[in-house]
C-alpha cells in the first residue's frame, strides 16, 4: 500500500523487465490502409504477387511486331519489305495472326499480336503505306516482355516488415492491390501532472510554468511509430491522477504520465497503482530520470516519466521507445540515429549510476552541454545522448563516443 | 507548334535550368500548424524566447530556502537550528519573507520566496513540527534557478529551417507558443496518361496494366516535403491531358504527368505545352528516362515523366526532387540517403548517356539488378541507384560506388 520498498533497478535489469512486460502485455495487431497514403507504413505480412506481371506478352518498344525469321539477313542495304496488316496501341489489341511476310505496327506497352515473336523498333524500320522495309535482323523474343516474365502469380513481392518507400508502394500497385494490412501503432495517452503547469496559451502567472512534456511525449511516441495522444494537464493530486488514468485507459494501450516534482508525483501515481494495479519499477539507477515508475492496471502498461523535460524524454527514448518501435513493426533500434563523434571536452559522470549526457555535434565533434539539469535550453541545443556506464567516472576530450540522435529526417 | 527541335539536354544543363526555373517560378511559402502536431515540420523563421525561463527563481529541490548564511558550519555533529514558517509547493508561492533564522519547506519547482537565497535539499534536514535542524552547510544560490538563468526573454531560441523533433517541440511549449509558422508542401498533382491503365481493383483485362506511377510518385513527392495530391488516370489524348492539366494547375502549384509510351503521351503533352504553355525541356542524356519533358503554363511548372515507373522514379529523385525539397525548407540532397557500398559485379553503362542503375544492398556490396527496364520487381529488390557518367564505360567489380537510397526510415 504505497509503503513497500522497490529496489532501484540497474538500465539492463530493467531493460529486461520492460521488454518482457511489453511481450506479455502485448502483440502487434494489424489494420489496413489504402495503398496511397501508405508511406512510411510497414508491411504486417509477406505479400504475394495476385496477378502475372507483365499480364501479358508486351512490347518493350515502338516498332513492328513479327516473325523473326522474316528479318534474318536483312540490312539496311539489303532491307527484308513486309506487308503491315493492322497497328496495335497500348491498353489494346490485335484480332489478327501476323502470318510470313506480314507484321503488325506496334507501341511500347502493346499486347504482341499471335504469330508474331519478335519486334523490329522503329528506328531500324521505313514505313510507306502499308510496306515496311526492315532495315536490321532482329532475333526471336527481340523486345517482348514475355507474360510473367516480372514476377508469376502467387510469388513473394514484398517481405513481412517491409517499410513502404514510393518504390515498393509502386511494386504493391502494380498488382492492383487497393489496401494493405500494415502494423497498426499502438495507442498511447500522454498526461502531464502538475499545479505549477500551464498549457499553451493561458495567461502566465507567477509561480507557474507551460506544460512541456505532453507535446515532447506525444511526438517522441510519433517519432517511434506509436500514436501518441495528449490528454492535457492534470492536478498533482490521487483523485484527479486516477480519473486521467482511468478514463485514458478505456482509449488506448499504454499510458504515459509525467511529472512535476520527483516526491510529489512519483508519490500519487505509485499510491494510485497500489490501488488499483501494480507498481512493476520504482527508480533506474541512471541519471538523469531516477524516479521512474512502471506498473500495470488492468494488464495495460502505466509509465511514470520524470517531470524535468530532458529527463522523462531521455527515459522515454532510452526504456520505452524500443518496445514501442517493436510493437509498431520496426527494429528497436534505428541504426541511422547512433553516429560516432569526438567528444570536445572532458564529461564527469556522477558515481554508481548509468549516467546520458546531452551533447551538440559540430563537424565530427561531440561538444557537451553543461547546464542545470532543467534547463530547456539544452533541448535546444542538443543533437543527442551520450551514455556512460555506471563504472565509468569520465570519458576524456579526444575519445571516441556514440551519439544517439533525437532527430533523423 | 510542336515541331521544333529542342536538343537533348546533359544533365547537368537540365539540372541547372531546373533550379533557375524553380527559383523563377517558386519562392518557399509559409502556413501555420499547432505545435502539438509539428512533428518534422521545418520552422519558417527563427523563434525568439517570449518570457524567461525560469520564469521566476525556481528551486531545484525539494528542501528548505533559507538564508545561506543560517547555515554555515552546519554539520551533521553540529546542526544549526530554523524556524520553519511556511510550505510552498510548485505552483503556487508564499507571501512571507525568509528572515535570519527563519526558513521555508519548498517543493522543487516552487518560487523561492522572498529573503531566501539558497535551498537546503531534504536529505540533509530533520523537521520536527516548525524546528528543522540543518545538517550541512550551503552556499548562496545552492539549488536555485535564477529567474531567465535558461534563456531571457527575447534571444533567439530555434533558427529558421530547424526540422522539429520531439525535443525543439518541447523548447517551443516551454514558451506556451500553440502555433508556429513552418515552410508551407507545395502542392504538386500527379497525372498517369495511358490507355492501357487501370485503377486499382479494377478488373484486369487483356492489354490492360495496372497504373503504378499516381501512387509511386504522389509518395516520392511527399517523401521530399511535398504535397503529392492524386488525378488518376487520363487516356492518351490531346483533349483529355489538356483538360487534366488545366484543371489541375487551378489548384497546385505543379503537375507531373506520367506517360504510357515515349511516343506517345510525350508527343500529347508535348503538344498541349506548345499550344498553351512553353516546352522548356525535351529530352536529357541520361538512361533510362531520356523522354522527360519540362515546360510551363501559366508560370507553373509541368513535368512529363516516362510512363515506365523505374524511369519515372529515377528521374522524379534527380531532378525534380531537389527542386522540392528547397521549397519545403530542406537540403537539396539528404545526407544520410548517400551511402558507400562495394560492387558486387561489374556494371556496364550505355555510351553517350549518364546511366543510373538500380542496386541491391547487403553486407555493405551493392549488388545490381539486371532486369527488364520496364521490370517492377527491380523495384522490389531494389534498395536504391547508382549514377554511373556519361564517360564511363563500365565499373568494375569490387570498386566503391555511392548508393542513393530510395529510403531511410
């Protein structure tokens, strides 16, 4: 009842924890999309080809459909003349059989009539009426994409987890295919909780400050495939926190609440989830971000992230986003957001805790950003995170260091 | 009257005169959108701060504010003694003013009240009813921040063209902003023309394709900052693709049209810009996609793209990409989509032409695709293109070439 002792957690047991909490809690679910606003979605399952591609023998050029025997031998001093029987254009075609000595005019794209194995471009061709004067011999299958040829009906196109670029967007439409089943985001409520906090617009009052954390959240969930939705400001109080969670819960997967003061807050929600769920963590041995709390209601995933902004951010992209990034189909870690820099001056890291340090990059170069541990300003200027293990009192100037970027576009 | 000769353009020539058109035709616009939902915009203009931050002296800490001087010599062994004689938890403040001997419990986050300038952080306080013992000695300012200590007021706090990750959008709530002016996706319409096009679910009959260029290249253009708005299909007729454009450019800024055949719809729009606009391009030295034509009506932009959807891609990235991407307020070429890879076979180029050949990628080897120009599963596989130059014959096997990804979740 809000008085049991949590042991502090250690970054990976608690990576740990989370991981398997998330597996058991849940599974991705699908839904469809239409396949024109499917950008940047990812492929629940393997797709297979419905239909033959080409959908027929086609022409790969403008020229004249034949037999390529006709033209064996024929050059342009020695041209081979056939009889042009009936002109074919693409999205249509021929009801007559190209027979010897005949050929039938064709586009790129056009269906190659019967009795025809061959095309003889346009550029190596003279048409005057209905004579065609073949100007170069032209092998057989000379030009034609042969039926199936692309891919066959019911071979695999796209794999599983496949992230849908204007490319394999174009691969899915060729198939005809309308709407596809993608992994659908996860549904996340975002409750910011503190009298001290104002949302945007309201009028400044001494003692007061604007919400930061509901917008930072909501976008951070965005940013690894999850639906974040901001469900305002509530007061630091038991009632008022548990009514947001409740109501939150009955819309969406997982709920994130952050805030204001580490006693204060930490305080109502580990009471609240003594009530009515479990607390499952209480307290990371990292810094920033120490008084995190994970628990469960009703087999839903509560988070409680610090209320400083670079805090519950870092705690967000460091133990949450991860599994929100599994359940929404992509890796868990996106390569291209960790880079190697320099780092420009020494960084102390505080005793016995797993310690992320903001840092700006400039040209190759990691330079710290030393600020009091609330300052907005260090958002503004940070590119990312450096982490230092616990073990680990400083990194020197010179050395080399991962950077795990906020940003990727 | 459609008959002129235009000649074929190298492509740096037809990159140049697309920058000058895009620069004549286009300057980048603005528009506003709620911070909540301002995830990867790009900012229109530099921010400067509205209020401070801290807007007052903010403490820290949960503890007591106090007047330094009360504390020093405190130690554990010899505490010094403060009356406590007030609460003020984040949010609110106290009217009382802290004098000599005197102290106030305060809540991290609170304003510091009057008279008191430091903070004694709880772990090192004994309350009992209104005596707290301090147990060690702080120093002035211990655990405070000074009101505009962050930013002041009115100094610059994200620069014009910053792309909005969670964490700028967090320094943007902080100042309470609810809107913010991003560079405006110009609206561009995408128009397939072809005879043999169906629209997805349509029944497939013989000689027909389904259209893969509306999708394919709406989602390229969103993909660059753009707009992609799609038109459908239209038949390959004068009359039907003067309509589309017409009706098109009445509410977008440019129209890109996509072909069936070279001859064909190239011949069609060709005709419609010679009649109501202006051919400025026809034709560039480059493979595939030798047929692209640009022009104007109306100053805006058309563009005619082969109706072959590799070619199409190819040519949308390289020269129509850039174009967008500088009015949506990004960087003409995105970094991180060039990457460094090793080929896996020797790769021939067409003489006399800049070629650009689809590449697979894996274990760091680009390995190229060798398939039918017209091949859609060469997109399938395809991970991005290789530029090979007009002076090049072929690269041989194991050389390093650059890879532009198609994408880059």
């Amino acid at each position: 009842m809000g008085t049991e002792f949590l042991k502090i957690k250690e970054v990976k047991e608690a990576n740990d924890i989370m991981k398997k909490l998330f597996n058991k809690l849940y599974s991705p679910k699908s839904e469809e999309v239409a396949i024109e606003n499917s950008y940047k979605k990812v492929l629940f399952q393997d797709v297979k080809s419905s239909i033959n591609l080409p959908p027929f023998n086609r022409s790969l050029k403008d020229g004249f459909a034949l037999k390529s025997k006709d033209t064996f031998e024929a050059t342009e001093e020695n041209p081979k003349m056939l009889k042009c029987i009936d002109t074919v254009e693409a999205g249509s075609f021929s009801n007559k059989t190209v027979k010897q000595g005949e050929c039938i005019e064709i586009s790129t794209g056009a269906t190659i009539p019967d009795g025809a194995d061959a095309i003889a471009m346009v550029e190596f061709c003279e048409k005057e009426n209905d004579e065609v004067l073949i100007l170069k011999s032209v092998p057989p299958k000379q030009d034609i994409a042969v039926k199936g040829s692309d891919i066959e009906k019911n071979k695999l196109l796209l794999k599983k987890r496949t992230i849908l670029s204007p490319d394999k967007i174009g691969v899915l439409s060729a198939q005809g295919i309308e709407k596809i089943a993608i992994f659908k985001s996860p549904k996340i409520s975002v409750i910011s909780t503190g009298n001290e906090l104002l949302k945007e617009n309201d009028e400044m009052k001494y003692g007061k400050i604007y919400d930061v954390n509901t917008n930072a959240i909501k976008n951070a969930i965005i940013s690894c495939g999850g639906n974040g939705v901001a469900k305002g400001i509530v007061k630091d109080s038991y009632g008022e926190v548990k009514s947001a969670i409740q109501q939150s819960l009955k819309t969406s997967d997982i709920v994130i609440c952050s805030g204001g003061t580490s006693a204060g807050v930490g305080d109502v929600l580990r009471h609240v989830l003594d009530d009515i769920g479990e607390v499952i963590i209480h307290g990371i041995s990292v810094k920033p971000g120490k008084p995190t709390i994970i628990g469960k209601i009703d087999e839903k995933l509560i988070v409680g992230l610090p209320g400083n902004p670079v805090s519950a951010l870092i705690i967000f992209y460091v133990f949450i986003a991860p599994n929100i990034r599994r359940l929404a189909g992509l890796n868990e870690i996106e390569k291209s957001k960790i880079v190697t820099a320099t780092l420009s001056k020494r960084l102390h890291s505080s005793k016995g805790r797993m310690q992320y340090s903001l840092v700006k990059l400039e040209d190759h170069l990691a330079i710290p950003i030393i600020k009091d541990s609330g300052a907005i300003t260090s958002l503004a200027d940070a590119d990312g995170y450096v982490k230092i293990p616990k073990s680990v009192e400083l990194i020197d100037k010179g050395e080399k260091v991962k950077v795990n970027l906020f940003n990727d576009y």
